[in-house]
C-alpha cells in the first residue's frame, strides 16, 4: 500500500496541475465572451449555419472553407440559440480541448512535464483567447491541428491499428476545418519522409498507406463547392460585401480622415457597401453603418443603409 500510494502521487499532482490549467484557460476564455457585438465574418458563419444541411454545405462556397466548423455550429445554435455568448461558446469550449491536446502531445512525444509546460503556454496565449472568442473556424483548427500531430506522435512512439485510425481522423478534421490546415499536413509529410530517422519512425509503406487514406476521403473536399471559391478569392467580391481591391489612393483618403485635420462627411447609405479600405476605416464607415450591415447579413435579408450591388462581380 505504501509503495502504491507512493506511485499514485506523482499522477494526482500532475492531473492536479492539468485541471488547474484547464480551469484557467475556461475562465480566460469565458471572461466578457459576450462584450462585443458580432462582426461581419461572425454574421457569416451564423448565417450559413442556420441553414438547412443541404444549403449549408453548398453555402460554403460563399464563406471560402470547409463544412466542418459550420455542420458544428449548426448544431450547437439548435441547442444554444444565436446570442453573442452562445455562438462563441463553442469556439471557446474548442480552445479549452486544443489545451488538453497540446498536452497530451506534449507527454507523448516528449514528457509530462513538456506537456504541461505547452498546455500552459497555449492557454495563456493572448492570440488563442482572442480567437476562441470568435465565432469563426480558428478555435476548431487549432484543436484538429494540435489533434493530428498528437495522431502522428501515437503513430511514432505507439504503433498500432488506434494510433493510425487516430492519425487520419485528426488530420481528415484538420483538413475539413480549414484550408490551412494542408500546410500542417504537408509539414508532417516532410518531417517523416526527409528528416525523421528514428527507431520510432513508421515506415514509408506504412506512412504512405495513411495518406492515400487521407487523400481517398478528402476527394468530396476536393470536389466541393468550396475549392472554386478558395482559387478565386482574389476576386473583388467576398460574401455579401463588394470589395473594391486595395489602392494607394483610398488608404490616403482613410489616412487623411483619420488625421483629424480633414474629415470625410459619411453619406447615409454606403454605396457599393463600401470599399475594402473604407470599410475597416472607422472615419469613413462609423461603427453603426457595419454594425446595422452586420444585423442584416446574420438575419439574411438586405440592409437598407447597404443596397445591394448591380455589378455583375457580387457573389449571389
């Protein structure tokens, strides 16, 4: 009894130091969820996860991304509703789960205490508080990126038929949750093929067999409405807002009505919804202009201070 008490200690102190970590980073990130209103990209993802399954997986294609962040939301505002604290709580229930798994990473492939350490830094980080408050797709890839690289530390220190199911299933979210997830993807890619040498590393039939899994059920993504929407995000429309391409000109007219010398005097309707300059500008488009655009854009119908574009470049 003694010699397993003894042995028991060291695991309660460190389940000890992980759940006042994971208490903290709950707290930090449920601190004044709700102080803000929501902005534009907020209004977005509400808006399309209020949709009907079929619509939002092809309304995708408006919001640039995979479906994976938007099926979750959908759910959690049945349960939930759409008030600023219930949409972003889940981003911030996923930022607290992106703490564990950078943990459970860290023991993995290093030590507990590495894992700690990590689980530490990331739940005090200013950026990942700020984005898990944020009813957008950042909180979701933070925890599938962290996820897929605690699959590919199973696959390297514990072999098995678990390790790799959990190797694709992570790095498959990643992969659905945004589009940048691929370059974390390619980076595992590199570190198993050209630089991991170890006795642990799998092999390249074994690790090549997982990627031809992992590209076998990303081909729907390939071939969703979302990838023509990604190769043509240059263009001059995003969503339901018309943005005019950045110019040296209309950043010296926001300069110049910010300087408090000269102000522009705001019309009372934002005609071609505002250029991309002018509209982050908030001389030239008050906060009450994008807050009413916001309202509208989450409740789906035009706003009447935004009247809708006749150009032919406006995404329908």
């Amino acid at each position: 009894m003694p010699g397993a008490r003894a042995l028991s200690l060291p695991r309660l102190r460190s389940f000890g130091a992980l759940a006042a970590v994971l208490a903290a980073a709950a707290a930090l990130r449920a601190c004044e969820i709700s102080r803000e209103s929501v902005w534009v990209d907020e209004a977005l993802s509400v808006r399309l996860a209020r949709l009907g399954w079929p619509a939002l997986f092809a309304g995708t294609a408006e919001d640039g991304h995979p479906p994976l962040y938007l099926a979750l939301l959908h759910v959690w505002i049945a349960c939930f509703g759409t008030s600023e604290a219930a949409i972003r709580s889940l981003s911030a229930v996923l930022g607290v789960l992106a703490v564990a798994a950078v943990y459970a990473f860290g023991r993995v492939w290093f030590d507990q205490a590495t894992g700690l350490c990590g689980a530490l830094l990331v739940a005090l980080s200013p950026y990942h508080i700020y984005y898990s408050q944020e009813a957008r797709n950042y909180s979701l890839l933070v925890l599938t990126t962290a996820s897929s690289y605690l699959g590919l530390a199973l696959v390297r220190h514990r072999p098995g038929r678990a390790s790799d199911a959990a190797y694709v299933v992570a790095t498959l979210a990643m992969l659905y949750t945004h589009v940048f997830g691929v370059f974390a993807w390619i980076a595992q890619n590199l570190y198993v093929l050209c630089v991991d040498g170890g006795g642990g590393a799998p092999s390249r039939r074994r690790w090549t067999l997982l990627q031809a899994v992992v590209v076998a059920f990303l081909v729907p993504w390939l071939w969703g409405p979302w990838t023509w929407r990604l190769l043509t995000q240059a263009a001059p429309a995003t969503s339901v807002l018309r943005l005019s391409p950045p110019s040296l000109g209309r950043g010296a007219r926001c300069a110049r009505a910010g300087d408090g010398r000269k102000r522009r005097a705001h019309p009372p309707t934002m005609p071609r919804c505002c250029s991309s300059w002018e509209w982050w500008c908030p001389t030239c488009c008050p906060s009450p202009t994008r807050a009413s655009a916001c309202r509208s854009i989450w409740r789906g119908r035009p706003s009447s201070r935004c009247p809708p574009s006749t150009s032919s470049s406006r995404v329908r």
